[in-house]
C-alpha cells in the first residue's frame, strides 16, 4: 500500500528533493570551508613563521658580528699571531679590552672563551669572574672546533647544552656559538672563539609563533638536535621522531607537509634559517582538529538551523500531500463504484484546481457514457450491416481478377500476344496493390511491382521512355515498406515526363552501403524550382511534427514515402530530394538493412 499510495510518494518525494539538496549543501559547504580555512590558517602559519625566522635569523648575525669584530683590532690579532712575543702588559689589556666587550655587548652572553690554536691556551671571561688565562681544551670542544673548520662559514652553533658555573656548580643551558679565526687572506687557523648564551631570547621569540594549547612548536639544528621543544614527550623520545630526520633530508628551505605519527595527525610548517645562520628548522605542527575546529563550528550551526528548517518542511509537506490527495480520494471512491456497475455516481466539486476540472470532466465522462451505452444496440446492428459490406468488397477483388485473366485467354487465343502480357503486368500490379494482408515486403517483389508498372507506361509512351533497373542480388530478400517506391517514380510521369527535353529517361538503383539499403531515383524531367523545393520540406518537417501546413494538399505521394519512413525506422531512415545538375530530379532513400524489431504500420492499429 505505501508504494502505491500517491500521497506516500508525495511526502516522500518532497522529503527527498529537500532533505537532499539541503545535505549536498551542508557536505559541499563543510568540505570547502575545511579546505579554505585550512589554507587561511597555512598561509597565516607560514607569514607568522616567517617572521620568527628573520628576528631569530637577526639575533644569531648580531651573535656572530660580535666575534667578527675582532678582526677589526689589529693588536689583537697580531697578538693571536704571536702569542708569545706579545705576552706583555699592554697585550693582556687589549685582550681583557676585548673579551669584556663582547661579554657586555649583549645581556645573555654568559660567557667568552678564545682558544689559541698553538699552545693550547684558553683565555676566558664570564660575568662571576674576571678574564682568566688557562690551558684547558677539552675532547667535546675540540670537536665543535672542528665543525667550525668545516663549515664554509668558520662558524659552529652548538645547540642546548648543560653547563656548570665554576662558583656555585649551578647547571645552566645555554647555547654555544664557535668561530674558528683564520690568518685572513690565508687559512690558518690562528684560535677559537666560544660564546656561551642563555636561550632566554630564543625562548621568548619562540613563545610568540604558536598557541600553546593547540599548537606544537621546534627549532632543530641542521644535526637533527632540538634547540627548542614546546612539548617535553618529543625531547625525551627524540629518536622516535622520524618527522625530524625527514625535515633534515628535503632540500627545500621552506614548505608544508602532512603528517601521521603516534599521536599527531596534522599539518607541519616549517621555513630554514640559512647556513650562515646555523642553518636551524623552525617547524610548527597543527593538528586536524584545530585546523578544522571553524569549519567544525560552522558545520554544525548550519545542521542546528537545517533541523529547524527540516521540521518545518515536513510539517509543509504534510499539509500539501493532505491537501492535494484528499480530493484525489473522494475521486478513487466514485470510479470504484463506476466499477461495480452504479453508473450515476455524483459527489459535491472538488476545487476549482487542476483536481476540480479533473472531478468535473470524470462527471461529465460519465453522462457521455450514459449516453454512448443508449446506442449501443444502433451500433451493433450498423456493425452487422458493415460485415456484409465487407464481404462484398471482398468478392469484388476476386471477380475482376478472374475477368483480366479472361481477356489474357482471348488475346492468347486471338494472337495478341501484347495484349495478354499487358493484361499480365496490369493483373500483377492490381493484386500487389489490393493485397492488404501484408505490409512489408521483400525488396524482389517491390522490384517485380514496379518493372509491371514501368512495362504498362513503356507500352503506353513507346520510344519516348526509357527505364533502366538496377539492384544488387543480395538486396532483394531486405524487406522493404510495400509500395514505397510507386510514388516516387509516379511523380516523374505526372509533372516531369511532359516538359523533359528529349526522350524520357527513368533509372532505378538499389544497393548496400555499409549497414544501409541506399535507393536512388534519377529522371531528366525538368526538376523542382528551389524554392518549391525547400517548401517541400517544410511541408515534410510540419507533418512530422503534427501540424498540418500550407501547401499540405499538394505532394501527397511524397509524403506518404516520409510519414511511411518515419513510421517504421523513425530517424534511422532518411529521404532526400534534389535537382540534378545535368538536368532533372534526383530521390535517395536510406534504409537500415535489418529494421528494429517487428514494427510495421498494423501494429499501431492494434
């Protein structure tokens, strides 16, 4: 009952055509808003990113313009040439001069270490003790020095690390610059210089580039060791971390990448500091779930007001469907009693809508009923009559045929030969015609139909006509649509054959192409005016559409051939009418050589 029911189907339908439209929208509207603000919050992460880079990046070239400073005194430096021939009073001035200005140029330096790459001496300064002269070289900071050899800068930038004043043994972090000084403009290394600075700067310009609530922020050294970390679990499973040897690897100084791994599942930004800078990775990681938490909110505000449009709509569609329905049933009601025979079924109007004029004209069926069933007895007794005619008419056919045949015998009889074979062709074309039992053909017998009908006109025009058939052998047995041809070359004799120059000539061509039995007519008659011709065919196009145009009289073989096509193949079939150049009308008909299905014209009837 629920799938036959009109008004099932209709709340249904309206259901669907709102529920769908309104659930495309909220999925198109949620996945572009998640891809835009997703893109927005890139594109904000990476300008934020940026800008850390470039003060991060100031801050390390103000660090290392303080050790390249001292090429900028020549006693110092002519002093690191020569240590032991500058050990004097005013030579440790100079140092002491130097190494005090680079430890107050900036507040987290902590410490100045200059090794002299001869003898192994370490000259030091902090800000607990004054400059202290030593011999104290460690393995580990052999090791930095020589990553300061090795780099195409001279310079080494040691991440975090743990140090321990000599006063109070207190650890401390701090990050290490190292300078290797060369003998410019040779490369000789002449000493070493250290500064040990707190990360307190690098710590509050870090703090500045992320939201620490949703947000994960690193710097990782070219070595892959993390300068700084916003979340402890990374620092204390470092190599767990395959994100950061797979930053370390991309060549590319800046970009976005995505990434899935233990419990992030997010976004990672990241922009490079150049090499002469340390050569550090600044890396922002944002997880889905902030990325998309507008796209979220947004989302479910449209479903919060979509529910509320949604309970309306349904309470919309269930008046309509009520209303539209409820006369469709009163109507149901009356046609079931129609059924079981009370044929003078009335009921109150139902609207003036297209359902009232629908109650009204069943009303007014039903009068017309009542009205038809009071002739039924004249009609029968007219059918009886109409039986008789029908027998009549067949016994008539019948008679003439068995007539012609008796001439033919007299003429056999009498030696006309002429005579009995033009009584033979006109017999053939008689009972091709009158034979109403078949509506197709095969193509022979269409063939065989108009050889009769051109002998008949031969005999009648003599020398003055000429006709010539030609058909492909394996076309004869393609069913064609009976007397399709007749017309056609009907139409030479009665307005071309008369106003031709020379003796007629007829040709009738019928052969394969590809898929396709192709027909031709040719005639030399005098051919069609153009623009009688394109009148044709606006005569053809109005009676294909229904319409019944100017000039519709006229042509009536022609489009008889058009309608008749149309019928069987519909558009599969073409026919075409031309003027030949040389003089004359040109037909073609095309066919498909195997028609669609079992249709012919009785069929429609039936």
């Amino acid at each position: 009952m629920f799938s036959s029911s009109i008004r099932n189907k209709l709340i249904v339908l309206l259901l669907v055509t709102t529920i769908l439209p309104f659930g495309t929208s909220i999925v198109i509207t949620y996945f572009h808003t998640k891809e835009s603000l997703k893109n927005q919050v890139v594109q904000e992460n990476r300008n934020l990113l940026y800008q850390g880079k470039v003060n991060l990046e100031s801050y390390i070239n103000e660090l290392n313009g303080l050790t390249l400073s001292l090429y900028n005194n020549p006693g110092f430096i002519n002093f690191l040439r020569s240590p032991d021939k500058e050990s004097n009073y005013l030579t440790i001035g100079i140092i002491t001069n130097v190494l005090q200005t680079i430890l107050y140029a900036e507040d987290n330096i902590k410490g100045v270490h200059i090794i002299l790459a001869e003898d192994d001496r370490v000259i030091s300064a902090s800000k607990r003790s004054a400059v202290v002269f030593s011999r104290n070289v460690t393995a580990k900071n052999e090791e930095h020095y020589i990553k300061a050899i090795e780099s195409p800068y001279n310079m080494y930038i040691e991440p975090i690390h743990t140090l321990y004043e000599n006063s109070d043994n207190k650890p401390k972090n701090v990050i290490s610059l190292h300078r290797s000084l060369t003998n410019i403009p040779s490369d000789q290394v002449l000493a070493y210089i250290s500064l040990e600075v707190t990360p307190d700067k690098i710590y509050k310009l870090s703090q500045n580039l992320y939201n620490q609530n949703t947000e994960e922020f690193y710097i990782v050294s070219s070595e892959g060791e993390l300068v700084y970390s916003s979340n402890n679990k990374v620092s204390a499973n470092l190599h767990k971390q395959k994100w950061i040897e797979r930053l370390i690897q991309t060549k590319l100084k800046k970009g976005t990448m995505e990434w899935k791994e233990g419990s992030f599942n997010g976004v990672m930004i990241y922009n490079r500091i150049p090499q002469s800078a340390g050569g550090w990775i600044l890396v922002k990681r944002i997880p889905y779930a902030t990325l998309y938490e507008s796209a979220f909110n947004v989302t479910k505000i449209n479903i919060m007001f979509g529910v509320i449009g949604l309970l309306l709509v349904i309470l919309a569609t269930l008046y309509v469907s009520f209303k539209i329905t409820s006369p469709i049933r009163i109507l149901l009601k009356y046609i079931h009693q129609v059924e079981k025979g009370n044929m003078k079924a009335q009921f109150e109007s139902l609207g003036n809508d297209e359902i009232g004029i629908l109650g009204y004209r069943f009303k007014k069926m039903m009068e017309k009923i009542n009205g038809l069933i009071d002739r039924e007895y004249k009609l029968e007794l007219e059918n009886k009559t109409n039986q008789l005619k029908v027998l009549q008419s067949q016994i008539n056919p019948h008679f003439l045929y068995n007539a012609l045949q008796s001439i033919g015998t007299v003429a056999l009889k009498n030696k006309v030969p002429q005579i009995y074979s033009l009584v033979t062709q006109l017999s053939i074309i008689m009972r091709y015609g009158m034979n109403m039992a078949e509506d197709k053909v095969p193509l022979r017998k269409e063939i065989n139909y108009i050889k009769a009908f051109l002998l008949l006109q031969k005999e009648r025009f003599g020398d003055q006509l000429e006709y010539s058939i030609h058909v492909d052998e394996e076309m004869l047995d393609v069913h064609v649509p009976k007397m399709i041809l007749q017309p056609i070359i009907e139409n030479y004799f009665k307005h071309g054959f008369e106003k031709r120059d020379g003796i007629g000539k007829i040709k009738l061509e019928c052969k394969r192409e590809k898929s396709s039995l192709l027909i031709k007519v040719l005639d030399n008659g005098i051919g069609v005016q153009e623009s009688r011709l394109e009148e044709i065919y606006k005569h053809l196009k109005e009676e294909s559409n229904g319409e019944q145009g100017k000039g519709a009289e006229s042509n009536i073989g022609i489009k008889n051939v058009y309608a008749r096509l149309k019928l069987y193949y519909d558009n599969l079939a073409t026919l075409q009418l031309e003027n030949r150049e040389e003089g004359g009308f040109f037909v073609s008909i095309r066919l498909p050589i195997t028609m669609e299905g079992n249709t012919h014209e009785s069929d429609h009837n039936r």
